[in-house]
C-alpha cells in the first residue's frame, strides 16, 4: 500500500485477546492497517505498550471494560497510575445489558472516575462502549469533556436516530464494524454524519464467513459501508482518512 489513502482503519481490536497475539500485532505492521488496539483492564497495558512499541500502525488503549467491572473496580488506581503514557483510552463505557446490569451502578461510578481523569489530562481519544446506556454516557460526556480537548468514539453504536444526532452534536465520532451493516441497522448508519465515521472488526468478537473476524478484515466493511452510504470503495476510503486525520488532529 503506497498511499494514506489506501490504508485500512481498524479503530476497535481487540489484538491482544487472540490466542496469536503477537503474530496480529505483526500482521497490521506489515499490512500498514491503522489499528486501535483497545484493552480491557489495565493490567493488560504493559505488555501492549511493549508490542505498540514496535508497531507504527498500531496505537493502544488503556481501558477499563464495563463489561468487567465487578472484578475490576479496584484497578481504578492503576489506570490512574498509566493513563500519562497514553493519548488513547479504551474499552470503557457502560452496559446496561441484561447480563452486566447487575454492575450497571457501579459501572457508573468506574466510568465517571475514568471520564474525569481524562478531562484532567485533556487531549485523549476514547473507545466508548455504551449498551443500552447511550443517554447515560451522553451526559456523562456533555458533563465532563464538552469544551475539552477530548474526543469520544462511540463503538459499535447502538442507540437511538436522535441519541446519534446529539452524541454528534458533542462532537462524538463513531466506529462501524460489518454487523452494523446488516440491513436491520444500515438506515442507523445512513443517518449518521459522515465526517464522523470510522471503520472497526472489534475482533475477535465479530465473525466473518463464519471464523473470527481480523483487522484485514476491515476491508469488508469499508465495502459494505460504501454501499450503504452510495458511494465508490475510493471514496469512502478517502472519506474514512480524512475523519482519522480530523480526530486525531483534534481539528473537527
């Protein structure tokens, strides 16, 4: 691949949950595919920094997944402790889902902590999960990081037409994986602003053609969303640079 525009944005991966780890971080290196290696607890944050290291393609987030809360709550600190090494922060966020709503307050409480931090520092981009909590992370967002330096991306958006238009109005960007694109959920897309999009696997928890979904695989759905949003496979890929290049320049 010779030109930005060329290039894949993976901007939610989870690298370091395939049982091949190191041999994913490799891989997006030599693909040139622009990855968001998040995280799930801050323990995981050594080891991923060491392989960022080696990786221009590859930034890595410090995150702090809703999802584990319950057993991670102590870890407050520690993210604390990394969070100056970093620009990028993520996975973290809410689920109020069924399974984790036992946690939901609690999650609240972790997120908060996590949203202040950032605003403090100011200048970090953050993965946002937000299952069936989109209003709760909204305020949360307008409450702390309005006017900040800042960015918000909200990954694998599942909230309401109008939560999207005031999510946007906060300035918030969104990742979009294959499984978005299904026809249930591509009016959702469509309505989106463009110049707020960006692409993700959220591998390896998505599937493509039945095996679990890679960062190369980011291709599919820079496919599948040009379709969607009418335009040609080039366009869409300049479309997705120049959001990259907006959120990270913090130039919105």
């Amino acid at each position: 691949m010779s030109d930005a525009a060329d290039e894949l944005i993976d901007y939610h991966c989870h690298l370091d949950l395939y049982p091949d780890f190191e041999a994913q971080y490799r891989h997006v290196t030599a693909e040139r595919i622009t990855t968001l290696a998040v995280t799930t607890t801050p323990q995981a944050w050594p080891k991923n920094l060491e392989l960022a290291a080696k990786s221009p393609s590859v930034r890595v987030a410090l995150g702090m997944h809703p999802q584990l809360v319950g057993q991670q709550a102590n870890e407050t600190a520690l993210f604390a402790r990394y969070l100056p090494e970093t620009r990028y922060v993520g996975e973290v966020g809410l689920d109020a889902g069924p399974k984790f709503y036992r946690t939901y307050e609690q999650q609240k409480v972790v997120f908060e902590s996590v949203i202040r931090l950032c605003a403090e520092a100011g200048g970090k981009i953050l993965s946002v999960h937000a299952v069936r909590s989109v209003r709760d992370v909204l305020e949360l967002v307008e409450r702390h990081l309005a006017g900040t330096s800042n960015r918000v991306v909200l990954h694998w958006y599942s909230g309401t037409a109008a939560e999207a238009r005031r999510a946007a109005e906060l300035g918030c960007y969104f990742s979009i994986n294959r499984m978005m694109l299904a026809k249930a959920d591509a009016v959702l897309v469509k309505s989106l602003p463009r110049q707020r999009i960006l692409t993700e696997t959220d591998g390896p928890f998505t599937q493509i053609d039945g095996r679990v979904a890679v960062p190369a695989d980011v291709c599919s759905t820079v496919a599948a969303l040009a379709e969607c949003l009418a335009l040609d496979v080039a366009t869409t890929m300049g479309l997705l640079q120049r959001n990259l290049v907006r959120l990270e320049s913090g130039k919105d």
